[in-house]
C-alpha cells in the first residue's frame, strides 16, 4: 500500500501542516511519499525529505507551480494517484480547493477534515461545526482525504529520504492565478501559535482591535485572531477568523476577548488547552468552555493584564 | 449569460444539532429547516449579476427531498427566476450531487454555476470543486469578490493568508464565502409572486445517476465535552493562575 502526501509550502520552507498530514497518513499505513508541487521549491522538498516515515519526495518544480491553482494540481496529481492507494491532503484552503477535483476525477468520495483514522476505510471527522463526530467507512478502492492539522501530531525527525523529480504539466490551465494580499505579520501564524489572543465584536472598532489585542499578543509573542462578528464588522482581516468556516486552531493558550462565544466560534478553537474568556457578560457561553473566566469590561482589564504579564 | 445556483436544505443555522441517542446520525425531527447560509449568498450574487445586467436567467437547484421545494421558493423569492428539483429521501453525498448538477449544467448550458462553499450540517466543502473538475471547468473557491471582465471572471477567494485573485474562462463554477454579500430578505410580494414561478420536478434517475452512497456512517457521536472551568476576581489571580497551570 502507498500513500501520497500533498505537502503545503512555501516553495522557499515546509509549513507545518505537511508534517501533521504526514502523522496521519502514517497511521493510515503503508509507504507514505511527499508531493511538493512549486516553483523554485527544492528547500520545501529538502525540508520535506526530513521527515521521519518518508520513503521518498516528489518534488514537481516548475512556473504553473509556485501558486498553483486547483485546476493545475488537477493536472498533476490525477496521472501520479495510479501508483497510489490514498492521497492525504492538508484541509487548509490549498488542501480544500484541490483535493475534491481530484477525488471527482478518480469517481472517488473524499473524505473531509479527518480528525482520527481508525482503520484504513474507517476516519472520524467533525460535522455540524463540530456539534457531532461523524464514524464514517468508505467503500471506495482509493481514498481521497483532507487532514485537521490540529487533530494530529506534529511528525519527528528522520534520516534524510531521496528527492526524485517529477515532469510537471505546462497547462494553461482553465483559470489563472493573478496575485495575493498576504496579511503581512512578524506574529506567529494562526495554525501554529502556541498561544493566540482573539478579539470579537466588544472591540467595537479596528482601531480598538489594534489598539487592545495587538500589545497583548506582542506580550505573550502570540497569534491574533478574531470572531466572525469581529471580522463581518470590518475590525479585523478575514485570515484572522477563527471558527467553523475560518481557521481551527488548537493552541496551549487562546484568550478569548470580547467574544461572546457563538457555536460557529467555539468549533475552531474548544480543542485548545487552556482558554480564557474576558467579557463583561457573564452569561456569555465563552465561559461555559473557559478555564479561567474574567467578568468585566475588556477596555480596563486588557491593559492592566498586558502591563502586569 | 444564464447562471445556475445549487442550493441545499439544512438544519437552521440557529438551531443546535441534537446527536440522537441510537447514533445513528443527528435528530432532524420537527427541528426548523432552512436554505444553507452560504446557499443564501450565493442566491443574492446571482440576483445583484441579473441586476447588474450580466446574468439574463437564474434557474435554482435543489437535490434532496420534496420539502427542498420550499428552499428554492426562498431562492426563487429572492430573485431566482425558475426551479429544478431533483428529488430524493435518499442521503446524497457530493460526488453523486456533483454528478446531477453536471448533467443538468449539460442540457441547460449555464455560463455560471454559482454555489456555497460548504453545507453547515456535513461540512464537506467539495460540491463545486468536484461538479468543476466533471465538467472540465475553472473553479474560484471561497469567493469574496466576483467581478465580469469581458469574458473573464475575476475571483477574490478568502485563502490561509489573505485574498488571492484567480481570472477564469467561463463557463467556471464558482463557491461563496460569508464576505461576498449580505442576502436580502424576500419581500412578501416576491413570496406571492415566487409561487407561481415553475419548478421542474426531477429524479436522480432522469440523469442518469447512481447515487449509491460511497460513504456508510458507522456512528454518529457526541464531540467531546469541555468542563467550564472557573471565574477569577481579578487581573493578578488570572495570572497567577496561568502561572501554575504552566501556561505563561
């Protein structure tokens, strides 16, 4: 059996997603390899190929590559999956936008946000925002999986497994990529912080946003993200959202300011270790989840609780 | 350019799913059902395109049981101009969904098939993405923007770190985000006038597929519970609180 990894990278560094991908395709079993699909992309793939558990890299380099578009994964993976049995893909938005079209091309169903695999037809995943885990068998010969990074360890070191290139397809592809607005941050990124602040609708304005979670963040060298509200009302940029249809994140620490705590919320981030809830209503179903609850206004206690860390 | 929106009936975004007690899935019983929030977005982008003069017809779709009738009267109040509903009491997955939406694409040709990127009761995220790749076309995924260029469409899709811009050829499927529009509300004379518009009634079988699920549910469970923990009286016990746990 062999299973393919769809690595998520930055061409120049892995991201650590691949790795988790990579646990979970572990446990599924069988010889796991890695695609890297860019462009100028041999660092991912040297960092890729340090993974332990990897029989060996695909490193598939060429211009449609170093953003590629779904219809260009399409393309390239659809011809490699005959010598695969699964294809365990990221569900980042990379992950998501890809692994469908493949799946529909080999007439196979996926199998969404994987969140434990208990045997090699049998996964587990959330469903209803998380409101209920879903047992699910699939009777489909190949399978065709996205990964819940946070669901899943982070994967060791390993003794160095070889680079192999593959052709890549030139396209043109049906759709074409023509440019990005990356949120530009030093902060840890949202999927891997070990600690995130998040502000919700209380802010009340973007420039409170800034101007109360931002130092706190600084402070404790954490992520900032946001509730939807915190987002829809324009406070904070969309990467920031965390919940049921942005981010699932899963940190040692998540301080939750100012939000209310709405399902849609709680489904990205009940699975952190410690949460702590400031909002100046007590009822608010934040603390039904919090460990540590703090009852008051945020706009006297954020700045008390920045000096004082 | 006549557009195609694809629609599902879920459990109402308000109302808080119910594992049933056997775990053989969640308690929809007598539980409030309405269109898929991110159904609802893509409905309203259709109808501001006619608005705008760029889609000429909207033809709303709806795969599921003959109560997804009243979904796509909602659709059909809110702008849509006629129905298909290919029904079932059978549970569809997306590869079966996706299937029907092609062959249906195939007879009524749209220039745009316009859909959520997600159904709030399974959570797959995958109908527009596989009924692109069946039919060969351009996809742009968790859209916040959608603007015509010439024969071009020019995508804004929420992604991990931002926004990114794909230009499709058309005809190309498109996928809602929550940030792409806020729906209306259908007036009640569009509700009075949305009763006489028509709705084909459809079987799977009349297109030609199989809907044989791929995927059998072992179980349906709860998610595991999270004790609340406790309040603190003030800024310096929450700290030393975090301190002891480890956590700063």
């Amino acid at each position: 059996m062999a299973v393919l990894v769809l690595a998520e990278h930055s061409n120049s560094a892995l991201n650590d997603a691949t790795g988790k991908v990579l646990s979970a395709a572990l446990a599924f079993g069988g010889d796991v390899d890695i695609l890297v699909a860019g462009e100028n992309a041999r660092p991912a793939a040297e960092a890729a190929s340090k993974l332990a558990g990897v029989r060996k890299v695909l490193l598939a380099d060429g211009a449609p590559y170093g953003k590629p578009v779904a219809e260009a994964l399409e393309a390239l993976i659809v011809p490699l999956m005959g010598a695969y049995d699964a294809l365990f893909a990221p569900a980042t938005t990379n992950g998501k936008n890809a692994a469908p079209r493949i799946a529909a091309r080999l007439d196979v169903m996926q199998i969404s946000e994987i969140t434990a695999v208990i045997d090699k037809d049998t996964f587990e995943r959330p469903i209803y925002a998380g409101n209920a885990i879903l047992t699910v068998r699939s009777s489909d010969a190949k399978k065709i999986v996205t990964v819940r990074g946070t669901a899943f360890p982070a994967a060791g070191a390993g003794s160095g497994a070889p680079i192999e290139t593959v052709a890549v397809p030139s396209g043109p592809f049906a759709s074409k990529f023509v440019r990005e607005e990356l949120s530009k941050s030093d902060r840890p990124e949202l999927a891997s912080a070990k600690r995130i602040v998040s502000g919700g609708r209380a802010l009340a304005s973007s420039d409170q946003f800034q101007q109360y979670i931002l130092p706190l963040a600084d402070k404790l060298k954490a992520g900032v993200g946001a509730s939807r509200a915190a987002v829809d009302a324009g406070y904070a940029p969309n990467d920031y959202q965390v919940g049921q249809t942005g981010k699932v994140v899963a940190p040692e620490l998540y301080v939750a300011v100012g939000i209310s705590g709405a399902i849609q919320h709680l489904a990205g981030m009940k699975d952190s270790k410690i949460i702590v809830a400031v909002n100046k209503d007590e009822e608010a179903p934040i603390f039904a989840v919090a460990d540590y609850g703090l009852v008051g206004d945020l706009f006297k206690i954020v700045p008390e609780l920045t000096e004082k860390l | 350019m006549k557009v195609l929106v694809p629609v599902k009936r879920v459990i109402d975004y308000n109302v808080r799913p119910r594992v049933k007690p056997d775990q053989t899935g969640v308690d929809l019983a007598n539980v409030k059902m309405a269109m898929n929030p991110f159904c609802e977005i893509a409905i309203e982008e259709a109808v501001r395109l006619k608005e705008k003069g760029i889609a000429t017809e909207i033809v709303v779709v709806s795969i599921g049981p003959a109560q997804a009738q009243e979904t796509i009267r909602i659709g059909l109040a809110m702008g849509g101009d006629r129905g298909i509903l290919v029904q079932t009491d059978a549970r569809t997955e997306p590869l079966s969904v996706a299937k029907i939406i092609r062959a249906i694409a195939e007879e009524e040709k749209p220039g745009l098939i316009i859909t959520g990127k997600q159904a709030i009761d399974d959570d797959n995220n995958q109908t527009g993405q596989m009924t692109a790749a069946l039919l060969g076309w351009p996809q742009g995924t968790f859209a916040s923007a959608v603007i015509k260029d010439g024969d071009k469409l020019m995508v804004t899709r929420e992604v991990d770190g931002g926004l990114q811009t794909v230009e499709l050829s058309t005809p190309a499927v498109v996928t809602t985000d929550l940030r792409l529009n806020e729906p209306r509300f259908a007036s009640l004379p569009n509700i009075m006038k949305a009763k006489k518009k028509e709705i084909a009634i459809k079987s799977p079988a009349d297109y030609g597929v199989d809907i044989t699920p791929r995927l059998s549910v072992v179980k349906v469970t709860e998610p595991k519970k999270r004790e609340a923990g406790e309040k603190v009286a003030d800024v310096d016990t929450l700290i030393s609180k975090l301190k002891s746990a480890g956590a700063i």
